[in-house]
C-alpha cells in the first residue's frame, strides 16, 4: 500500500511504501477510494494545539508517533476481513467511522466511542485515508453509504457527523429563530445545509471572506455577514438581534467571545472548530442569563447512520467537493491552509 505520511511537523508530507494490512479477527481492510481533507489534519500536521493561557498541547501528547498518515473522512471499498468480520462483504463501498476508542470500555460499549478515554482515531493515532488501504477493527464502525456519491459521503465521517452532533446540542429551535454559525468553510457550509435538513429557516452565516459567504448564502443562509471589519457580536445583534444558539466552527479567543455576546437569555453555544485560546466567562452573567456552552466532540458511530440516512432521504443538500489526486495531497492541505477551499477538499485514489 501506498501513503501519503506526516513525518514532522509542518513539513511537507513524504510518499512511503508501506506493506498492504492483513485483517485478523473481527478487522476490515478498506481500500481508500476518497478522503476529506479537514481542518484538524492541518492542526494535526502544524503539530500543536494552542490550549489557551500560552499553553501547547503537542502530538505526543496525543499518542501520535509520526510517521503518520492523517486523513479521517475515509471512504473505500472492502478488499480484507478477519474470521470474525461479519455483517460486511468484500467489495462493499463503506464510509469509516474514524472516532475510534479502546473498544472495551463504557463509552466505547455504549456507542460513545467518541467519549473513549483512550481515543485510537484513525487519521491521528493509527494511519488515515492519506493511505491507500485503512484497517478498521470492527465492521460496526463501517456505514453504507448508500445511494450517496461515495465521495461526498466520506466527508459526512468527520464535518458531517460533528454539526448533526452540535445541532443536536440545540435542537429543537423555533424554525423562524435566528441561529448563529461563524465560519463558512466545509463545517459552516455543512451546518447550513442540515438546518435546511431540519427545516430551520433562520440562518446567520458570518465569515471574514466574501466569496465563502456567498456560497453560504447560495446554500441557504438566510443572512451573511462579512465580519473583517467590524465587531462581529454587534454586527450581528444589529442584523438579527440576539440569538438562541450560537455553532462557532472557528474557536479562538475572539469567536468564542464574540458568540457569546450574541446570545439571547437561555441561549446555548457550542465550540466546534479547534483554533484554541480561551474564554473568559462571567460567571454572574451566566446565571443572570442562563447560558449554556457546550464542547463538541465530533459525534458517534449513530450519528454518521443519522446524517447518511438524511442524505439518502435526499433532504441534504451535497457540499460542493474540490477533488484531486492523493498524490496531491500536499498541495490539497497548503490549498486549505491558504483559504483556497470552498466546501471540502476530497483526495481520490486510483
Ligand atoms: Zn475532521
Ligand atoms: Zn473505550
């Protein structure tokens, strides 16, 4: 097999020959077909995190060794499987579940492997769809994509299965209430396109760049604003007044903050992106106005099921897809780097 492998931080990616995986026991082997590329492989292959009050979190402090090959919205067809495989066939097309914990705990016995105290992420802790074939331990974190373009439904693994998980979070909502998403990238987008899934009609999508707003707005965003140079917090309670809930896709000092200012009594945010930084909260205020912030951690194994099956319902709308080669793979992350990816970018092998 071939892949596409971190081997330090921020330099670029090398092609290594690695020995195609043999599945023992209950694995799969997945033979990548595509792969998002996400924001969180670019964190990952800067190297750290910035964990707020100048303090990093580094890989290692992850359980990442490198090389390693990123990449978790993964689909491909099945080409291996163990004895114990079952309930999956060779030559099945799969999306793979990537938010993988130990298998053996609470969390993971309850469908909250995302929770897992030992997360074994496939594309952070063990090899993504940079490579070319993907070991997956158990054919439960395999889901059918469908009648869904294979591509497409890849991405629902990370950007798709984390805003129905962050939605989740406020739901239900007045339909006509405002609800507020700051970033307009693949997270954005996507957020936009499941609220018009769920039948919301009030949309404020905010961004510092006009033209991934104006995709936004094309997908359904009932507001846009171009927050580059303004205060965001009043530009949007000018536009739409205060709102219930807040998704920041972005997560810095000055999003999060801003987020916060817009809600309305009772309102909920969730932190989505992971640019890092920290908040400071009243904790008066938060009492005086009964707020709820929320950390979403990707989602569960459920949750991919739930966003493949409004997909195929045909209630989702396709985020636009930017498709290249793996053996661009490099180019694709600086290209996502630089801001220079509407919707998502989708590496194809073969
Ligand atoms: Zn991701
Ligand atoms: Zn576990």
């Amino acid at each position: 097999m071939k892949a596409w492998m971190i081997t330090q931080a921020k330099a670029p990616l090398e092609k290594f020959e690695l020995e195609t995986p043999q599945p023992t026991g209950s694995e799969v082997v997945v033979e990548t077909a595509y792969c998002g590329v996400c924001h969180s492989d670019l964190h990952f292959w800067k190297g750290e995190y910035n964990m707020g009050g100048g303090k990093v979190m580094k890989l290692a402090d992850r359980g990442v060794e490198l090389p390693r090959a990123p990449g978790h919205e993964i689909a491909g067809r099945v080409v291996a499987k163990g004895p114990d495989a079952v309930g999956v066939e060779i030559g099945d097309m799969r999306v793979v579940y990537p938010w993988l914990g130990c298998g053996d705990c609470y969390y993971c016995d309850n469908g909250l492997d995302n929770w897992c105290r030992t997360p074994k992420g496939i594309g952070v802790v063990r090899n993504g769809g940079f490579g070319s074939h993907v070991v997956v331990p158990h054919p439960r974190y395999l889901a059918d994509p469908g009648k869904v373009d294979p591509a497409l439904a890849a991405t629902y693994a990370c950007s798709g299965l984390t805003i129905y998980s962050s939605l989740k979070k406020v739901m239900p909502l007045d339909p006509d209430a405002p609800i507020l998403l700051i970033g307009a990238g693949g997270l954005g987008l996507m957020a936009v396109e499941m609220l018009k899934a769920m039948g919301h009609h009030n949309i404020v999508s905010v961004d510092i760049d006009p033209a991934k707003l104006a995709v936004a707005k094309e997908k359904g965003a009932t507001t846009v604003i171009d927050s580059s140079s303004g205060n965001l917090a009043e530009m949007v309670t000018m536009a739409v007044g205060k709102v219930p809930a807040a998704l920041d896709m972005v997560n810095n000092d000055h999003t999060a903050r801003a987020a916060l200012d817009c809600l309305d009594k009772g309102g909920k945010l969730v932190l989505v992106g992971v640019a890092g930084g920290e908040l400071a909260i009243s904790l008066a205020t938060m009492i005086f106005m009964g707020w709820t912030i929320y950390g979403n951690l990707t989602g569960t194994p459920q949750d991919l099921h739930d966003v493949l099956e409004l997909a195929n319902a045909g209630k989702l709308a396709p985020t636009p897809l930017q498709r290249c080669p793996a053996d661009q793979a490099n180019q694709a992350m600086i290209d996502l780097k630089e801001g220079r990816v509407t919707g998502r970018a989708v590496l194809e092998w073969g």
